[in-house]
C-alpha cells in the first residue's frame, strides 16, 4: 500500500487508529476456548466489529510465536481476513544483518502479505535496508519508545548534545522515504514528539502509548499532525479487552467507536 | 546449562566453537531436496558430524522464519536432536516491552527448549530482563556487532566520549550476572575486543564474523580470553556449506575440526 491510499483511507473513515492485536488465551472471553482455533476465532470478530473505525492492524507477533507453529498458522490466517484497504503491521522488532534481515523481509513481506514490519535500529544500515527493497511495503522503524527503558539508551546525548534516537532518525532519512519508511514515536512525552516532527516532517508515525501506557491523544495530534495526517495511533488491551465476557467484539466496537470520534475531531482541528 | 557446565564442555572438547545453523534451500546439496524435511536432514547429518568439535549451536532463526510455519516445526525438532550437554543459542534478536519480551522468552525457552537467545538492547531494560527471569537460560545481548551497519550507532560517543555500544555494556550489567548474561561482539576489530573485555571481564562473549566476516581467531583469542574461556566462536558458512555435494557433512566435520584444532592451540596459549 502507498502512502496516497493509506491517507485516502484515514480521510475516508476520519479516523488514525490503528488496532493493536495482542491476542493472549489468559485473557481473552471464557466461551472462545472451546473453539477449534480460539485465537483466531477472537481476532476474526475484533477485526469484523472494529473495521469501521480502524484504518491499520497490527498484530504483536510474540503473542502468535509463543504459540509455536500453530500460532503462525493462526498469524497467517489473521493477516488473510483484514480487508485489503487496511494497512497491516507486522509487530516484530527484528534486526539482523543484511542477508539474514532479507529472510525476515520475505517471511513477512512474501510468505505472509503484511504492508509492513518494526524493525530496531541498532544494527545500522544494512539490518534496515533489505526490509526496504520490496515495493509497496514499509519499514517502520524504532525512534521513541514509550516503555519504561526507553530512557536507558534512547536519550543518550552524543558529543554535540544530540539525543541518540535523533541519530537514528537523521541516518535512517537516507535509506528509506516518506514513501516506505515510519517511525515508531512513544506518545507518553509531548514535547519529544514536536522534537521528532521537526527532525522527519513527512514521515507517517506509529504511535503506541496512548490509552493503556498514559499518552494524550490531544498532544499526539496537535505536535505530530502533518499535511498527510502522518499519524497512526495504536490502542491494542483498551480496545480488545474492553470486555472479557460474550460482548467482548461489541466492546470493542465501542472503544474503537470512542477513539474514532475524538480522532475525527483532531482531524478537523489539526489537519 | 550454567556458566560452569558450559566451560566444563570447553576444557574438555578443547574447543570455544559455535556452529551457526543458517540452513538455505538454495545452498543446500541438492540431493536433499527429495526428502521429506530437507532443512532437517541438512542439519542433522551437520550436527552429528560436528558435535565432536563444538561447544554450541546457533540455529540462525530467520532462516526457519521464512519457511512458514513448517520452518517453527523443522527448529523445534532440530532443537531437541542437539545433545544436551551442548549450548542451544537461538539467534534471533527479538527485543520488545516487557509484556511481549516474556512471551518471546517462552517461545524459546518453554515452547522450545533452548539455553539462550539473542537479544537487541535498543528499548533498554524492560525489554531485556524478561528473558533473565528463566533459571539457567541465557541473554546474548547485542553490544558490538560485526556487520558494516554497526558503525552507524553502536560507535557514536556520548558527551564523555564513550562510544554508545560501552553505555550498553554497562548499563546491562545490573541486569544480569555472568551466570545469565552474554554479549555479542564481533570479530572485525581486534582492539574493540580488548575493550569490551576491560568492561566486562567475566562474561562470555559470543564472537560472529571469524571467517567469512573477516575476523582472526589469535585475535579473538589474545584479547578476549578470560579465566573461564569466555568465547564462543561462531561459524557458519565455513562449515556448513564447506562443500555443496553429498559429501557436504564430512566437509562440514573437516571444517569444525580445523578450527577445533586452533581453537586447542589457542586455549593452551591464553587459557
């Protein structure tokens, strides 16, 4: 999917956000574990009562992978039933050198059809670039995260007083685009998110944070808001576990309806 | 396993190599392709061929990634025909907050049955110390890797001047012991080693790019060794595709066995 048709599709539903799924059977509703795939069976009904209101998906894909293989049959069939027009996100944080990111690249990109993937910064250039030769998908890579140790590293100032993660923006501006590269920005610092706009106006934003982890949506949009929105804004466990009980899809629905709404209102203001 | 099982292992192969399992089917002998799991028969006749010579394996997890999920069921079963007293290394370089790092860690260590697994430090502790909380298995945390990319940021000096991958180090140490904790630190520049070594003088380091990446075992050796070896070697295509015919595992032995042989060498010098 290109950036065009990602915008068409968030001015069409007026809505950014992006539904996290952490799909988890200690906490998903009772009665879907009887089901011959209970993970699925939970996906498939948030994904039909959210759509509306979502214009990405992003599965976390260590809730799938701690189910060993059958959770990758389980990941593989969720992927097939998000409708085509919405965005997909491989949540998987991976890395690794060129030759071994391009088998990582083809497992998301090409074994499954995934739009895109998070991949993590560390190992420079050549563990990023591979995930970036495939046309029409997305890297999204990790600037600011919004957990606890994202202070251990992240904020490190180098000689110049410049904070690390504004190193991984700056030198990741030249082996992707506007077209094909996002970055992850932690929505629970304000501030930090007008620094990043300024460093990649043009680049789309995945922000997690909101909601569970304490981020404003307010701030989101009013410091990361660009000409093309440039925001996906995720809530995964406010979303999917609204409600544990037989109305958990309807909850969901609600929630997502909520969100929606006060995302159409930022639009209207920021946009 | 712990640290004193493993360098029993190392005295008494007279051996610190890793054999990197990075099983491609379009390098592997051709004749395998008519089997039922060729990936599976490719491994199995390397590791019955080199278990004599090394101390550990490292199934590189992309490689199996991107076979689907029949790859997830070719690792397990090659994870569990590695002799136990052998040391299980899932590279795989996941790293996320801290609810979805403990599902990552049960993936390898309760899914599967290995004693380590690598791990990226981008997103600092919480997403680390997840994988520590498992009795006897084992975080490899990137610190120095040997690719091209790892000069963009593991090298950038803070405002002291100390370059960023000595702040993941350091900063690590309080997360894990040398019971628990490994770092990866390549072989490319042999003064760096002696660096990493003044920083952590007990930990083991997992040494990629002797070989094909370029590094010198003497090197390696000189700088890294410490009272309990403290490295582990790897290679991987040296030795698995020292030879594409069907005489692929006795070329695969001789390989392991050359390097078994310095590796002996070295020990009786450093150790």
């Amino acid at each position: 999917m290109n950036r065009a048709a990602l915008f068409s599709e968030i001015k069409q539903k007026s809505s950014f956000l992006c539904v996290g799924l952490d799909p988890d059977l200690s906490k998903i509703p009772k009665h879907l574990l009887q089901e011959k795939d209970p993970i699925f069976s939970f996906c498939r009904a948030i994904i039909e009562e959210t759509a509306e209101f979502a214009v990405a998906y992003k599965p976390n894909i260590a809730f799938f992978e701690a189910l060993g293989p059958k959770g990758w049959e389980t990941l593989q069939k969720v992927e097939e039933i998000i409708p085509r027009e919405i965005f997909t996100i491989a949540d998987a944080k991976r890395g690794d050198i060129g030759n071994t990111s391009k088998l990582y690249a083809k497992a998301f990109f090409e074994k499954m059809n995934f739009d895109s993937v998070t991949v993590a910064p560390y190992m420079g250039a050549d563990s990023v670039t591979p995930f970036l030769e495939f046309e029409g998908k997305w890297v999204i890579l990790l600037a600011l995260t919004s957990n606890a140790g994202s202070m251990d590293f992240q904020l490190i100032k180098d000689e110049k007083g410049k904070p690390f993660y504004q190193s991984v923006l700056e030198k990741s501006q030249s082996w992707g685009t506007p077209e094909n590269m996002m970055y992850v920005v932690g929505a629970t610092r304000g501030e930090l998110i007008a620094e990043v706009r300024k460093v990649v106006p043009d680049n789309f934003f995945l922000v997690p944070g909101v909601g569970a982890q304490g981020g404003s949506l307010e701030e989101v949009a009013k410091y990361g808001m660009n000409a093309t929105c440039g925001l996906l804004v995720n809530s995964s466990r406010g979303i999917i576990y609204a409600s544990g009980e037989k109305d958990f899809a309807k909850a969901a629905r609600m929630e997502a309806q909520k969100l929606q709404a006060e995302m159409k209102r930022l639009l209207d203001i920021y946009l």
